[in-house]
C-alpha cells in the first residue's frame, strides 16, 4: 500500500515536471525568437548610425585618415621588445 502510494506520488511530481518544462521552454524559445529580432535591429541601428557618424565627421572636418591598426601593433610590439 505505501509502496504504491509512493510510486504514484512519483510518477505524479514527474509528470507534472515534464509538463512544466514544456511550457518554460515553449516560453523560452518565443523571448529568444524576440531577442534575436531585437539583436538584428540593433545591429541595423549601429550600422546606420555607424554611416551618418562618418558621413558628419567627413562634412565637418574633411576626409578621415585610415588607421592601419595592424601596423601599430606590430610597431608596439617591436618598442615592447626593445624595452626589454
């Protein structure tokens, strides 16, 4: 008998996790389909903003020089090279 009623509670508290979990993951996978619209529209807003920002700095003050960030890094690696 108490075998029995033990097995049932089991089996109960199991099922409704099962059922449980679906619904969070069902709820889960609709905020990630909304978060990542959201990404996609701010990563269109960066670009955007990314191009006017340039175009300003360009009507402002000319055309922008073009940094060779490769060519500092090696520069700063061959002077952290020589300090040692």
């Amino acid at each position: 008998m108490t075998r029995g009623v033990l097995v049932t509670g089991l089996l109960g508290a199991s099922l409704a996790l099962g059922i449980l979990t679906a619904i969070v993951q069902s709820h889960n996978r609709g905020e990630g389909a909304r978060l990542d619209a959201l990404r996609e529209d701010c990563l269109l807003l960066e670009a955007v903003h990314g191009a006017q920002r340039a175009t300003i700095l360009e009507a402002d003050h000319g055309p922008l020089p073009r940094v060779d960030l490769e060519a500092d890094a090696k520069k700063a690696g061959q002077r952290a090279r020589g300090a040692q």
